[in-house]
C-alpha cells in the first residue's frame, strides 16, 4: 500500500522542522518596524531580578573518611549528617559509596558535628574543627551493632 504524497511531505516538513528547533536553528523573528507598539521587547540590564553569584569551592574544607563495620569491612550506604556546632538544623547530607567512603565539601571557618548513622548500629557522632589548619581533614568511622541489631 503506498502513501500519498503529501503525507511523506509533511513527515519531513516535521522532522526538519523539530531538528531545527532542537538545535537552535529555528527562524530569527522578525525585526520590528519603527513605531510598531507590540514589537517584542529585549530584556534589559537593569532588571528587578537579582544576579546570581557563582559559589567558588576553592577555599573549602574537605571532609572525607571511610566507615567500616564491627567485622572490619566496608560499609556501603550509611547515612552522614552535618551541622555547625551548637546548631540543631544539619546543613549536609550524604551516604557513603559501595566501598564505604565519603566525602563532604563545607565552608572553612567554623566548627562543625558529624553524625554518622545506619540500621542496627550505633549513632557516632564527631567533631569537625574546620577553623585552622589544613583544608582536609580524614575521619574513620568502626559501627558498633546496637543489642539486639546486626551481628
């Protein structure tokens, strides 16, 4: 059975067309006339929106580590929070990879806490001095199974 012609033609007519658009090739608009009143205007600088500015993670501090189980292995998806000392609110989350490690970027300058927790282990928590010093610093974390948890 074969097709109208006018079928193949808009087929393509449609594909051309998507291309374009997807690859930014569509038609430019038209440029407006002298004392046209609804020419599209450009944005201007000065708009009420403020600019963003981008967050440089050159002067961070690095905290990176590994936990391991009672038995010495690695333990893949324990849950990290942190938090600046003396706040309630943890501004980071993270989980540790396959091979139990972690690595959690935060800004230099304050102390913070870390608690590091997963199902049928103690809670662990420690304390981050991020004030002085190097740039890094590198914990390791031994979960200790709760009574009555994993053993």
């Amino acid at each position: 059975m074969q097709r109208p012609q006018w079928i193949s033609i808009l087929c393509t007519a449609a594909l051309v067309a998507s291309f374009s658009v997807a690859f930014g090739k569509g038609q430019e608009p038209a440029s407006p006339r002298t004392g046209s009143a609804t020419a599209p205007q450009a944005p201007t600088a000065s708009t009420s929106k403020p600019v963003k500015q981008k967050y440089s993670h050159a002067n961070d501090y690095l905290i990176r580590g590994t936990v391991f189980t009672e038995k010495a292995l690695s333990f893949p998806g324990v849950e990290l929070r942190i938090r600046r000392a003396g706040e309630k609110k943890f501004r980071w989350e993270s989980y540790t990879n396959s091979r139990g490690e972690f690595a959690v970027r935060v800004p230099q300058g304050s102390d913070y806490e870390m608690v590091v927790r997963a199902k049928g282990y103690s809670e662990q928590t420690r304390a981050v001095d991020a004030r002085t010093g190097g740039s890094e610093q590198n914990i390791v974390f031994r979960m200790q199974p709760t009574a009555g948890g994993k053993g």
